[in-house]
C-alpha cells in the first residue's frame, strides 16, 4: 500500500487481497469459504527504526514522528491495539528479516510515491507475520511543528502508513482535481486513509477523522462502544451497482463514515456509526485511480444521488434497509 503524492494507484501487497468491509477498506485472506481479517493476533505491535538521518530529518526526529503517529492510532476510543518500539536498527526497512521495521528508502523510480508499506501474513488464519514501511527520500520532509513550505510533513504520512501496517486499505472521503504537474491535487480530505496526500507544508493529516477511527475500532475493537450500522443496495435500472461509495452524514453530530457496494447486488454496510438519523449519499468512484480502492469492474457511469429518507443506526444494531436508485451519466 502506499501514500501518493498526486496519483492514487494501489500497489499491489504479496499475499494480501484489498478485503473491502463494513465502512472502510480492510485487508482480507480467503480462507475456506470465508474472507477473514488481516490484522495482527496480539495487542501489542513491535517495530524497529531503521537509524539513519537524511536532509531535514534527524533519526531522532524521525523516531519521535513515528512514536506521535503511534500515539494517535492507539488514542482511538474503544481500540486496545498498542505499538512498541523496540529501538533502531541497521536493516531496511525491507525484505524479510523476522521484524517490522520502519524507514527511509532511495527510490527514484518511484517518483510519485512518498511512503509504502509491506504486509507478511499466514495465509490460513489472515493473521499478520511482518511489515515493513519506507518513507522515499526523493522527496524532501519536514518535522517541523507547524510544517513547512514545500516540504512533506513526515508524521501525516506515517499515520497514513500505520493504518496500512495494522490492516486499513483507502478510504475514499476526499474531494480531487486534475493537477498541471499530472496526476491530481487534494481539494478536501475527510480521512487520513485517503490515498492521496495534501499539498507539501500542510499537517492537517495529523489527526484522525471519524471514517479512519471507525476502521481501527472494527480490526481492534475493544467492545466497550455502542455503534450502529446501516445497510442498503444501491441500484441502477433495477440492478446492483458495484463499487458505489456510499456516504453517511450524522445529522446531530455531523460525523461521516462511508462505505462501498461490495456485490453484485449492489448491497453494503457502513458500520461504526453513532447511533441516530444519517442522510446517504451515493457517488462514483471518481476522485484518484479506482484501484486505489477495488478491483473488478467497478461501476462509474452514473450520477451522485441521495437517499430519498433518513436511514437510523440503532445502538448496537442495524437499520432497516433501504435502497438507494441511480441514473447514468
């Protein structure tokens, strides 16, 4: 998985399928008749600093970074997953070694990706093994506070990444346009698991919104919250609709999760929701490259639309479900 600088192209991970669930992209294993979970089997998480400084970045610096971003995924309400650092080390921060390392690369040949993470998992139980990230240094980064003018802000990228080291894929709550560099320049981001960063200097991908804290409680949830979940097709001249993302606003509180029609159908679930009234809102996937998000023939020939009623996400249960109709372009 990676994070873009104005493209969004999901790499493809050795052995991992993108396992689309519930209101986020998860990654998933077939196993028997079943897509399970990739996620790591115990609560706390060991990684290793790989002790190097580039232009900008101490390896204290970039150590004190990835222990910030840590902190935050840990801070989710409800989730009890916990990261440890056990130091720095001489390895890369690639191949496999027996440990999950976290780096910075040389990769010119990829010259639009700022950070990309490795997953090793058993392939019978979809339990995680390894991972590694890298961090590309043909880019220029800062740690600075308050960011700084022309450089990437090294913590909003390692948040992003650590949401691919613990089994998140993309999400797709943001808002794109074409860029004269090529690729394509953020307009609004509603979660930091967008495949596509904001613009050097910027650190408002520092925190997490509510679509990538919603995936965190799913994978590692602690029990302890009362959410609710909605579901519903969407259809297009009678038939499902495949790839649809499906927004849900909470009227009170104005917090949004999404989700994707994941069948044929055009059925899908967006959990983690706060209990009450959501207005829906459907959309092609149109802003970063599709396969940033699903593969298959995902369906984009059709207009935004919103659910024609309010649909309620009851404490600890699920809507009724309600069908959202489509028109083409």
């Amino acid at each position: 998985m990676t994070r873009r600088l104005a493209s969004g192209v999901l790499v493809s991970v050795a052995l991992v399928t993108a396992a689309p669930v519930h209101a986020y992209l998860k990654f998933g294993v077939q196993v028997g008749t079943e897509t399970v979970d990739v996620r790591w089997p115990d609560e706390s998480v060991r990684y290793f600093l790989n002790e190097r400084d580039i232009a900008g970045v101490s390896a204290a610096d970039f150590r004190a970074a990835v222990g910030r971003a840590a902190a935050t995924w840990q801070a989710v309400p409800g989730v009890r997953l916990r990261f440890e650092d056990q130091g720095f080390t001489t390895a890369a921060p690639v191949g496999l070694d027996g440990r999950n390392t976290i780096g910075f690369l040389d990769r010119p040949d990829l010259d639009r990706v700022l950070g990309s993470t490795s997953l090793l998992l058993d392939a019978d139980t979809g339990a995680l093994v390894e991972a590694d990230i890298f961090f590309n240094t043909r880019f220029p980064w800062s740690v600075a506070q308050q960011g700084e003018s022309g450089r990437v802000d090294l913590e909003s990228v390692v948040l992003h990444e650590l949401g691919h080291f613990i089994g998140l894929g993309h999400s797709a709550i943001g808002e794109t346009e074409p860029s004269p560099t090529g690729g394509r320049r953020v307009l609004g981001s509603g979660a930091v698991m967008f495949p596509i960063a904001l613009s050097p200097g910027a650190t408002a991908d520092r925190v997490l919104q509510a679509d990538d804290m919603a995936g965190a409680q799913d994978l590692y949830g602690d029990g302890s919250l009362s959410s609710g979940s909605i579901v519903g097709r969407v259809t297009k001249s009678g038939r499902g609709v495949y790839g649809a993302h499906v927004l849900a606003v909470n009227l009170e509180t104005g917090r949004m999760v999404a989700g994707f029609t994941l069948a044929g159908d055009g059925s899908f679930v967006i959990a983690g929701l706060d209990p009450g009234p959501h207005v829906l809102r459907v959309e092609p996937l149109d802003d970063a490259d599709v396969e940033s998000f699903l593969s298959g023939a995902v369906d984009v020939d059709f207009r935004a639309a919103f659910a024609s009623r309010f649909a309620v996400a009851p404490a600890g249960g699920s809507s009724a479900s309600i069908e959202i109709q489509v028109v083409p372009k």
